[in-house]
C-alpha cells in the first residue's frame, strides 16, 4: 500500500548513475580567502576516482568560471546593500550556478556541488527544486544561514542563503530566486551557534531544527529519523543534502572559515549520510566551506584531515559501506 500511495503521489525518481561534480571556486559569500580551493583539494584527494569505485559515472567538465562576473563586479562596482556585502557578485555567480545544477538535475544525475561558501545553497537548493519541485533538503551545520539582509550582522551572504530559498529575503538584485522552498520541506541538524534573529525565524516558521543539544539527548539515529519524518514521512521525496564541513567537530573537521567547538563526531556525520543513501531518494548533495588555507596550529595535518572527511562524507551519501 505504501509503495502504491508512494507511486501515485510522487513525481518517478530517477535512479541516477550518474554524479555531476559542480565545482564552484567561489568565496565572495564571506571574508577569508581559501575557501575557493576546497574543490580543488576535494579533486586532487581523488574525489572522482572515489565515486566511480561506488559504480558511478561521474560527469566533470572543468570548474565553473565566474571571471567575467568577477570582472564584472570588482568590490568598487559592488558596493553594500544595507549591511549586505558583495550582494551582486554573490547573486550573479549563484544565478549561474542554480542553472547548471538545475539542468543538470533536469538530466536525471545526481549533483554534487563542491564549495566555495555556503552562499552556493541558495544556488544549488534553488537550481535542484526547479527539476524536483518535491524536494525536501537537510541543512547539515553549526549555523542556520538563515538571516535576512535585515538580521544579518556581518552581512556576509554564506549566512543568508536559506531565507532567499523560503522567499523571506527578497529584493531586486536577487530577483532570480524564486522562494520556491516551503519552511515545512527543510530541516536542520548540528546547529550550535544560532544567532537570536535567526532563532526568532525558525520559530516563526516552525522550521525543524535539530541542535548538538538534539544530538546528545536522543542521539544521531533518532535525530535524523525524526528530521526526515518532518520533511519526507513517506520516504518518497527527492533529497536535497546540503551539508557545510562545520556542522563537524572542529577536531575533525578543522580546516573551515567559522569553525564552533562541540560539534559532530566523525561517525554521526557519516551516519547522516548513510542514512541519506538508504533512502535511495539522494538527488543532490553539497559539500562547502573547506577552506585547506586555514589550519589550527595544534594540527599539521589539518587540511588533509578536513578534506579526507568531507570525501568519506560524499562516499557515504552514495552509498559507501551500505550493505
Ligand atoms: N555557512 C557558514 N559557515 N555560515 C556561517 C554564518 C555565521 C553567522 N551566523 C553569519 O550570519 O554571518
Ligand atoms: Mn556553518
Ligand atoms: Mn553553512
């Protein structure tokens, strides 16, 4: 009966072969330079190798440019909105990329967005919902990135981009997003450092959000069960996997702009993504903010170990060590 119900309500899933690797070298949605290498290192760890061993084709045809925007909008052509800063450059890159990953999305493959910051959400959420308009989205990290230009107090776009997705932030520079995603479709895990604007809009919204205080009292299993209840209860919904190297433990995850002490052990991210996989309703993941420039001083190694991490993230999210 469910699988009937499941087949008459929801749009057929493809069951895609095929991983689309978006590498997106940008870093214009906050404030420290490196961050723009993480798909460069994510590649050269041997990322693609990795997915084609799962028994994927993996289409990459070369990182996305974004010089001629970057040309376009210098910092001196790109002055702040209210408290906004490098508003244009951040909408145009992201109206770019929404529209690779929307077609690609549109082709039936699997997209996998490598960060750059997590303004990228706003692109890659927007591009997949217009070729899965059932889709739901885990938000994996420390921070909600859900201010608006009104709440925002740094004013950097990578923690904004949820509001633009709901249709909260709107103003004519990003009139190219659509507000498609409904509050009831998102849930977060691992948050840790919300700022009190933001607390406010999750609750108005009542959006699901699940904090490390979630994750110590009922523990990642039933975390991620109850977060994919809310958002996809049959289990029949696309899933959009938008997962920000931070929501990690700094200890494992180190090398990152906004790091947050108490976060996900190496097993729970891992679990998340597993349990993502088992779905078998995977159909976009991002992997963002691994900055391999930032390093902490205890830990030479802390950019391998950033980068092998995130890697055994991506495997897990297709379906690594699935039985
Ligand atoms: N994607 C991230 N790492 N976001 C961090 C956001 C930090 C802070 N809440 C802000 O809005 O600026
Ligand atoms: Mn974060
Ligand atoms: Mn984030």
């Amino acid at each position: 009966m469910g699988n009937i119900q499941a087949a008459l309500t929801s749009e057929p899933i493809i069951e895609s072969k095929t991983v689309s690797v978006v590498s997106c070298r940008f870093r214009g949605g906050q404030g420290k330079t490196g961050v723009e290498d993480g798909p460069v290192h994510l590649l050269e760890a041997g990322l693609i190798d990795q997915v084609k061993e799962l028994g994927y084709e993996v289409r990459f045809d070369g990182h996305q440019e974004f010089k001629d925007i970057e040309e376009d909008f210098p910092s001196e052509q790109d002055p702040d909105i209210g408290r906004m800063r490098r508003p244009r450059l951040v909408s145009k890159v992201c109206e770019k990329v929404s529209q690779v990953v929307e077609e690609r999305a549109r082709a039936g493959e699997i997209v996998l967005t490598l960060g750059g910051d997590h303004s990228l959400g706003m692109a890659t959420i927007g591009g997949t919902i217009e070729a899965h308009p059932d889709l739901c989205v885990l938000w994996i990290d420390a921070h909600a990135d859900i201010n608006t230009p009104e709440t925002t107090d740094l004013g950097w776009l990578h923690g904004m981009p949820v509001s633009f997705l709901l249709g909260l932030s709107q103003m004519p520079e990003y009139a190219w997003t659509k507000g498609r995603l409904h509050p009831s479709r998102i849930a977060y895990i691992g948050l840790r450092d919300i700022e009190a604007g933001e607390k406010a809009t999750l609750k108005k919204h009542g959006i699901k959000a699940f904090s490390m205080h979630h994750v110590d009292k009922f523990g990642i299993t039933k975390v991620v069960e109850m977060a994919l209840d809310a958002v996809n209860p049959g289990r029949d919904r696309p899933i959009h996997l938008s997962f920000d190297i931070d929501a990690l433990d700094p200890s494992i995850a180190p090398s990152t702009g906004t790091p947050v002490r108490g976060g996900l052990t190496f097993r729970e991210g891992r679990y998340i993504c597993e349990a993502v996989a088992e779905t078998g309703r995977l159909v976009a993941m991002d992997m963002v903010e691994v900055n391999p420039s930032l390093t902490d001083p205890a830990d030479p190694i802390s950019a391998q170990r950033t980068v092998a991490t995130a890697c055994a993230l991506i495997r897990s999210a297709l379906g690594e060590n699935l039985l």
